[in-house]
C-alpha cells in the first residue's frame, strides 16, 4: 500500500516496490523515523525485508502508529518514536492474524477506539481491537466470500463504524457495527474479481435560506470499485430503496490495479446548488497496458482525463491529504507526483534529485508493496471448502 501524507512542513511518501527497498528524496525528519519502522518489520535489514514479503503498511490517524501486514499471516504493530533523538520504532504487537498472506489492512478512525481491520487468502475479514496497550483481540471474524479476500477501507467516520470489502469471487461486502451487533451485506460487483476500493469523502450538506447556512447531513455514501473485467464501477446509496445503486463510470483494456478518490476535507455540498462546488468529486485510477486517468464528477457526469504516457505499468496510487497531487507508483519501484495547476492540468512535480536510491538524512525510505502479482485473481482463488 501507498501512504502519503502532506503537511505544511514535511511529506511523508511510502513507496511500493517488488521485493526491496527504494529511497525517494524528501526533506524532513520522517525519513529516519520510517526507514527504522521497515527494519524492524524486516527484522533490521533489506535481504531480510524482502524474505519477509510485506503485503501492505498503513499508518493510523495521527501517523504514530504503524501496522505492516505479511505474507505468512501475520501483523505486526509499531509504535514510532515521537522525535528523532528517540530510538527505533518498538514493536508493540504481533498478531497471528490469518493463515496465507494478510493482503491488506485499514485502521479505523481514533473516535471508534483503537481498531483495525485484516483480510486475506485464507478467505476471512477480521477486525482486531487494541484492549489495551499492546494487546490485540479478534473482535469478529467475517467468512462470507468464496475465494480471497483482496481489499479492505473503512468508510468515513460520519457514517459510522462501516467496514467494505472487495474478493476475487466478484462480491464486495459491507459489514456495519449497530448497536453492538454486525450487519453483512453482500451485492455481486465485477464477474471476474474484485481488485480494489475506495470510499468517497463524505460532504456535509448546507441549507442555505436567507443568507443562512445550516448542515442538515451528509451527503449519501457512495464507494468506487475496481475489477478484473476492466471496469470502474460507481456505488451510491440510495435511501428509499435501501440499496446501492450500480454505475459504470469507465471502461478499460486491462485489469484495473488501484483506485483512489481525493479525499478533501473542506468539500461542502449545497442542496441549492448541489455541484457548483470549488472541488469535484476526484477519482484517480491505474489500470493495465499503463493507463493512469483522473475521473472528475462534473454535473453529474464523470469525466476522464489521460495523465499523459507512463514510462511503465502502474501498479499503486494514493492522493495527498488536500487533494490538489497524488504520486502514482509504479512495478520497478519508480514513482512519479502529479499535481494540479490553477488552469485544471496536472503536471509532473520535478524531482530534487536524479539519484534516488541514496540513502541520506534528507530522504525518505519506505516499503509497503512487494507486488501486485501475489494478489493475482488467477492464482488466489481458493475452493469453498478451503
């Protein structure tokens, strides 16, 4: 997985790459601070890094805590050291989670508590909970799909503690916490296997009457899905039905490898004048035959534009915290940050250095992708009676 983070001092990239370690030059102290977190999930060293086949990384809410998972099924928790003088990150936990690669995991919002949730081969959900510090206990485990299990995303905190899931067997499942009880949905999605998710940012909903602005709610959730039918999929809530309504937004030629929307925290959504909004609803999506597209909601129509000729096949990508640039990540471990310009154009942002596999005080080490080949849905399929 990608991680990137935007602040008004330092940015935090976590790059994917097959099997190693690759540097991206950046400014700043969480450099260090990461580069210890991937020794210690790969037991001090790069050989032993890539042995151990990390799956997915993600930080928690605040970026102090760091859970990697891996391919012999288990999760590791770290917590990071709160300024560079501290030592390395310290390994507070080590979950026995699943049996197979845990292919990804997602940390729920701090208001829900310390939660985060697993999925993987071994076709199983489960969502751990720290009880206290250090311990992790199973609070459920979901075996609801037919083959593995090969993405996971909370959706926003505003809609409650929800849990979306994508599986090679083409069903995505929506597992919602009521009244101390979980509901399970599950719809078909794309035939051939769910290979990614992504949720909408909720936006809260003004009623503006008299010169006067009150947020009445949020706006319906709404999920992006991607498959290996080559298609991206749009899926809104609608109430009175009491179901999510299917929309095909994009159709390509190859498997659809990531999809991310721009998760901006000062969308408003106006009942008056619902999408003349400074910011659209973003959606950016990698697929094969290196294809990477901005998908922009714009009057209720989604519209497409191609980031120019990639220099190879994309594989990871994820959206700074303003939405304004994502970095998009590619199978040779190389990464390119687009951003958007004032006239709507996204531009490739220069690199500060032509050497990137320096390792220096003012660069940024992290790994949190060994490939996309293990998750193939050709190969991680597994029989119902597995």
């Amino acid at each position: 997985s990608f991680f990137f983070k935007d602040t008004a001092t330092t940015e935090i990239y976590t790059q994917a790459f097959v099997g190693s370690v690759r540097c991206v030059q950046e400014t700043g102290t969480w450099g260090l601070l990461l580069m210890k977190a991937i020794d210690a999930a790969g037991k001090g060293s790069a050989e032993n890094l890539q042995k151990t086949l990390i799956c997915d990384t993600q930080f928690d809410f605040y970026a102090r805590r760091y859970a990697a998972s891996l391919k012999d099924g288990t999760i590791q928790i770290f917590d990071l050291p709160a300024t560079e003088e501290e030592e390395a990150p310290i390994l507070t936990a080590t979950i026995k989670a699943h049996i197979g690669p845990v292919w990804q995991i997602s940390w729920a919002h701090p208001r829900f508590g310390n939660i985060l949730a697993s999925c993987g081969y071994d076709r199983k959900i489960i969502i751990w909970k720290e009880v206290k510090a250090g311990n992790w206990e199973k609070v459920k485990d979901f075996d609801i799909h037919k083959c593995s299990v090969n993405c996971i995303s909370w959706a926003p905190w505003q809609y409650g503690l929800i849990l979306l899931s994508g599986s090679s067997d083409g069903q995505v499942s929506l597992l919602t916490l009521s009244q101390d009880n979980w509901n399970v949905t599950h719809f078909p999605a794309h035939k051939s296997g769910v290979t990614c998710v992504s949720w909408a940012p909720a936006r809260f909903i003004l009623e503006e009457n008299n010169e006067e602005r009150k947020i009445t709610g949020f706006s319906p959730m709404k999920f992006a899905t991607g498959g290996c039918d080559s298609l991206v999929k749009m899926w809104e809530y609608n109430k009175e039905e009491g179901k999510f309504a299917e929309e095909i937004i994009a159709n390509y030629s190859g498997w659809i490898k990531d999809l991310s929307f721009a998760q901006n925290n000062e969308e408003w959504l106006s009942l008056t004048n619902r999408y003349e909004v400074e910011n659209p609803e973003t959606l950016a999506i990698c697929s094969e035959n290196k294809i990477v597209a901005i998908l922009a909601n714009k009057n209720e129509k989604w519209e497409e534009c191609k980031i120019g000729e990639q220099p190879g096949q994309a594989v990871k990508i994820s959206w700074n915290q303003n939405g304004h640039s994502f970095a998009v990540i590619y199978e040779d471990g190389k990464s390119i940050i687009y951003e958007e310009t004032a006239a709507g154009q996204w531009t490739i942002i220069p690199s500060n250095s032509e050497d990137t596999t320096q390792n220096s005080n003012e660069q940024i080490v992290c790994l949190l992708y060994t490939s996309p080949s293990p998750r193939d849905l050709s190969t991680s399929r597994m029989p119902s009676s597995a």
